[in-house]
C-alpha cells in the first residue's frame, strides 16, 4: 500500500513496477485498507494526508497481522525515492529469503532431534 500525498505518488508507482498496488491519500482510506489481507509493503510519505504519518504507523502496528509488515517512510526529492525504493525492497527480499532459510534449518534440525 502506498500512502502519499494526492499527485505525487507516480514516482513511487514507477519505481515500483511489477508489483500489486494500492494508493490512498487520506488517513480514513489507508485505515480500512488496513484490514484487508494481502499488503506486504506499507511505504507512507511522511507529509501523507497533512503529516499523519506516524498515525497511521500506530493504525498499521494495532492490527495483528501487520504487527511485522515492513513499513518504508518516505522523506526524500522524488528523484532519489525510485533508487531508495529499490535499495529498501532488495533488502527486504534478501531478509526474507534469511529468515526463510534460518527457519528451514531450525525446523529440519528439530525434526532431526
């Protein structure tokens, strides 16, 4: 989900191409999307809906399923976001695939035990 101020979400839609999204501009929309399953990304620009940003940090941690969903705050020129935003979703993948590993290991040693 990508929560940005009206108009300037199109380098963050470029940036993140390939992917499933959905743009809210407004607290309200961004708190009953919250509900729904399936966001595996939340990136919020820190001057979203006249700086609720934080808010909706607080909304997003209440829920229990996206107690662990990564959160990216956005405060870069949108010429540095499209690069950021590829930095931070590289690395979101490359711990995914760790954690993922590590699990397989410890679950394979206990089933070795």
């Amino acid at each position: 989900m990508i929560a940005h101020e009206p108009g300037r979400s199109q380098v963050i839609i470029g940036a993140l191409t390939g992917y499933d999204l959905v743009v809210v501009s407004t607290l309200d929309a961004a708190v009953s999307l919250i509900k729904e399953d399936g966001i595996k990304l939340f990136v919020i620009g820190v001057h979203f809906d006249e700086s609720r940003a934080i808010e909706l940090v607080n909304e997003i941690r209440k829920d229990r399923k996206h107690k662990s969903t990564p959160i990216v705050l956005l405060r870069q020129s949108s010429i540095r976001i499209t690069s950021l935003l590829r930095t931070t979703i590289d690395s979101l993948k490359k711990s995914a695939l760790c954690l993922s590993t590590w699990k397989w290991k410890t679950i394979q040693n206990q089933v070795k035990q």
